[in-house]
C-alpha cells in the first residue's frame, strides 16, 4: 500500500498514522457499533493508533455487555475483534472493507469491569482480499485472537 495523506514516518521509517486522521474517519462515520462516537449503544472503541502493519485501540465495555456472572458476552468480544481488525484495513490499506470470514478462539474469560487492549495486523493483501489478524488483551493475559478474511469495498479518499 501507498502513504496516505495525513500518514507520517518514525524515525525507523515505519508508516504511523496522524491522530487528525483517526478522527476525520470516526466523524465521517460517527453511528458506528464498534466506534461511532454518536452511537450510544455501541462499543465505543477509542484510542485508535496505528504503527506500521498493526493498529491497536482501547475498549473498556459497560456492563450491560455482560454475558453472566461478570463475563463479557462473547458476542461482543467477537464484535471487538472484527472491529479492531476492519479498522486495520482501513488505516493500514485506505480501504473500507466488509467481513468475509471471522475464525475466533476464546483463550480466558474477559470481565465487563476490564479494560483491553485490541490488536489488528495486516497478514497479507492480494486484490480485495486481506488477511488480518487480531488479539484482544487483558494486560498480559490474552482473552481471544482471531483471523479473518475481510473485502475492499471502497477506497478511502487521501
């Protein structure tokens, strides 16, 4: 993939992403589930940063995400996941994708009281299609990875 406007270099020359540019896509698409800040219902992904092949954000579930006993439903943390990982393509490729193929493993339980840590990675682009993995993490502690298949549907606009 190209630089895209708004995307910088470190000084080992990885391509980061600018926080202005973070935000011009959540505005744009403000009632999303997994990070509209608009959606009041939704996930509320935050914290959005991008370091070369691999974008990671904050997630900190309210409770009414619960699952039973303090669990997270693992409903969400499959949402989470998808998330994290469609966000990947978008600031790693530029490109808004659909989800084609979500492999999930639940490794611990995860606590709605938690705060977590996503992880996407761009595995490998080939035409539409990209491989990316994700990781959600409690501290040291990994509560689920996943790989996933996702489709370019659209180019964003540098």
């Amino acid at each position: 993939a190209g630089s895209h406007r708004g995307d910088i270099s470190d000084h080992q020359g990885r391509r980061v992403t600018t926080p202005d540019r973070i935000a011009a896509i959540r505005r744009e698409y403000d009632r999303c589930f997994g990070c509209g800040p608009a959606n009041p219902i939704g996930l509320g992904l935050d914290g959005f940063s991008r370091d070369d092949r691999t974008v990671t954000a904050a997630f900190a579930p309210r409770p009414e995400f619960n699952g039973f006993a303090d669990v997270l439903h693992g409903g969400i943390v499959a949402t989470a996941l998808d998330e994290i990982m469609a966000w990947t393509a978008i600031l790693v490729e530029g490109v808004m994708v659909v989800t084609g193929k979500l492999d999930l493993r639940y490794r611990n339980p995860a606590g709605t009281q938690s705060r977590f840590l996503l992880e996407g990675e761009l595995v490998e682009r080939r035409g539409r299609r990209l491989q990316i993995t994700g990781r959600m993490r409690e501290g040291g502690k990994l509560v689920a990875d996943a790989v996933g298949v996702f489709l370019a549907v659209e180019d964003l606009e540098d």
